[in-house]
C-alpha cells in the first residue's frame, strides 16, 4: 500500500474509532483547514520566518499536521485522489506561469 | 519511492524550474496556505455542503490541491515527514481524546 | 447620530434593498470575515509591507472596507455596540499586558 | 468628536502606552486580522450559527472586538477614513450588485 493512502487510513480510523464522521460535512471541513492554517501563521505572527522557528517549530509541526490532517480528510470524503489533483494543478500552473 | 515523495518531487521541480525558492521562506509559506485555505472557502460561502459540491466541485479540488502544495513545500524545506508529523499529532489526540 | 452608526445604517440599507440578510446568518457572516481577511493577506503575499504598500495599496483599501462591512453586519446582527465590546476587549488585554 | 475616532484613539493609546507600534507593520497586522477572523471562525466550527451563539456568545464579542481592533489599526496607521472608505466599497458593491 502506497504511504500517502497508510496516513489517510490511519486518519479515517482515527475519526471512525470516535464516531467523529458526522461531524465532517465538507464546509466544517473546509472552515476547519482555515482554522489550522491560521494557528499555523499564528507561529510566524510579528517575527521573521528565521525567529519563528527558533521561538516555535514544535508547534509549527503540529499546525501543519493539522492543516493535512484536514485536507486529507476532505480529500478522502470527497474522493479525491491527492496525486491526481496536485498534478492537475500544477500543470494548469504551468500554462500560467511557464518556464521562460 | 513513495509516492508522496513523488509529489513533493513533482512539486519542488515546478518551483526549482522558475527560481521561486527565493520567494518561499517559511513565513511567506504559511501566509500562502492561509490564502488557499480561504479560497476552498469560499467555495462554501452562503451555501450548505451539498449545494457548494453541485456548484463548485471543479474549485474545491484546485483549491484543496494548492493548500497541499503549498503545506507539502513548506513540510519539504523545513525537513519534515509527512508520515511521522501526522502520526504524532494523531498520537497526542488521542491523549487528548481517548476511545471511550 | 454617531458616524458608527451612520455607516452600520449605510451597510444595513444596502443588503437589505437587495434582501441579502436571508443569507446572512452568524457562521456565514464569520466565514465571510475570514474570506476577506485573507484577501487582504494576498495584498503582501511575497513582499514586504513597503512594497505591497506601493503595489496594492487601492486594493488594500478595499479589502480592508470588506472585513470592516461584514464585522460590522455581525457586530449589528448580534445587537453589539463597537464601542462597548472594543472597551471590554482593552480592558482584558490591559489586564493581560499591564503597563510596567 | 466621533465616536470612532474615539475608539480609534483609545486603542493607538493601548499601543502606544506598550510601545507596540514597533511591531504593527501593515504586513503583520493584516496576518493579524487573518489570525483573529480564524478564531472567531472557530467558535462556528461543527456547529449551526443558533448552538453557536448559546455556547460561545461571550467568545464570539471577544474575537469580534479582536478583528476590529487591528482592522482599525490599520486604518489608522495607513491614514484611511473608515466612513470614507466603507462608502466607497458599498459604492463599487453596488455597481456589481444593482439593486433590480
């Protein structure tokens, strides 16, 4: 089994263990990412990037856990194949920003 | 390899190919993981899950793939495992909130 | 009247001549917050505050007016006084970071 | 005088009596702003707007009060007028928004 689909398991059986799933419609999902991502930036708030890591990398690692955590979530509900969409969005990229 | 090493590959190729490392320090990472987690949003934005899904399916997937580009550089240029980060938050929420 | 609540009515007139507050409950309107916070963000995404200052200012001004519209529209919605709970939340601060 | 130029001036005194102004560039109070939009986003998370309000009423002022606060310190430190710039935003609106 590839890595990327362990993690989305070990995720799902998390939330499955605690009955979370009816929490989990794709706004809160949504909002929730939001929620993670600004406790992410929250780490970086008045200070520059080398003194944020100095002051907090235990709990930027965390932050990020969360926001994937979140994403992987909405991307399994929504059945979302995370290879397929990153590829088709870089190469949509691509077109709008292509190598000079 | 795994395949989340392909992606983040995939990923780190698009941004080396442009130059765009030196616009990507940590904090200006975060900040962008903010702003696509507020696009998903707004996929959501005065419309319950199920009509945000029949209107904007094709935003959701490009918006939820440039929150994990963007999350999945920022895990890359500080050096961090997406298998292990996730594991050990998965592990301190379940201190948190333990199976009944 | 006070100038607060000359632009509260403003706002107040405005969506309901377009009988917008249907689609104005809490949750929405906080989402809405959020959303435009994050617009605001993109307005210094990769640059520092001088040069987003020079780049963006008009569209800095704009997003801005949208965080200060919906917060407005929650603070009306909720029955809340600007005043009362910006003197509430200085109070607690001043409390939390005394002057030494 | 008005009484937001009131509270505008209530709050550069809160700053300014900490020395925190060093602090506020426009860069970091728009994360700022993000940051508080998101916690106030959380006090909806999982739930409807109505179990919101009867859990987190007091929160909910709270973070409110937060996103001001900054949004009006930067108004101030980009010398915006609040009335002048919500009009002009309201004015844009409804252009793109004709009332039918």
């Amino acid at each position: 089994m590839s890595d990327l689909q362990e993690i989305i398991n070990r995720i799902n059986d998390f939330r499955d263990a605690r009955d979370w799933r009816q929490y989990h419609n794709p706004k809160d999902l949504a909002i929730s990412i939001s929620i993670e991502a600004a406790e992410l930036l929250e780490d970086f708030q008045w200070i520059n990037s080398e003194n944020a890591l100095k002051k907090n990398k235990e709990n930027i690692q965390e932050e990020i856990a969360d926001v994937l955590i979140y994403s992987l979530m909405l991307c399994s509900d929504l059945d979302l194949d995370v290879k397929d969409i990153v590829n088709e969005k870089l190469k949509k990229n691509a077109q709008k920003y292509p190598v000079k």
